[in-house]
C-alpha cells in the first residue's frame, strides 16, 4: 500500500472502494484530480472488480467525459 500524510490511497471503505472510485462515482472533479497526482491508480479494482472508469461511467451522460478525461491523463 501507499502511504501518505492524509491516510492510505488504497484502504477501500467498507463497500470494498476506494477514495478515487468514490471520487469519480460522486464526479468530484478536484478530488478526483487530487487523489490521482498523490498516486491514485484508476485501473485498480475493488472487491467486485470495478474500475475508477466503471465508477465515472455511473455518474449522469453530461458529467462522465469530464470525470473520464482527468483519468486518462
């Protein structure tokens, strides 16, 4: 795991996400962008194998390319 001051990056809740899949499931876009420059990986899975991206396709039709453009960079 990879520790930072503010906590663990990768300790998922108790539904199994993590902080970035959370982030980009509510399309928080400076959380988003946050978590991913302190080392927040995308492509990580949580416990039912969905991805930050799987998270970000939930969010309304207007919010997903926004939320996907932050993970692909």
């Amino acid at each position: 795991m990879r520790s930072t001051v503010e906590g663990t990056l990768e300790r998922s809740l108790n539904c199994g996400a993590l902080p970035l899949h959370m982030a980009c499931g509510k399309g928080a876009k400076f959380t988003t962008k946050l978590l991913l420059r302190r080392g927040g990986n995308p492509y990580v899975k949580d416990r039912h194998g969905l991805t930050a991206f799987d998270y970000a396709n939930r969010l309304e039709v207007n919010r997903r390319p926004l939320i996907a453009r932050i993970l692909r960079k």
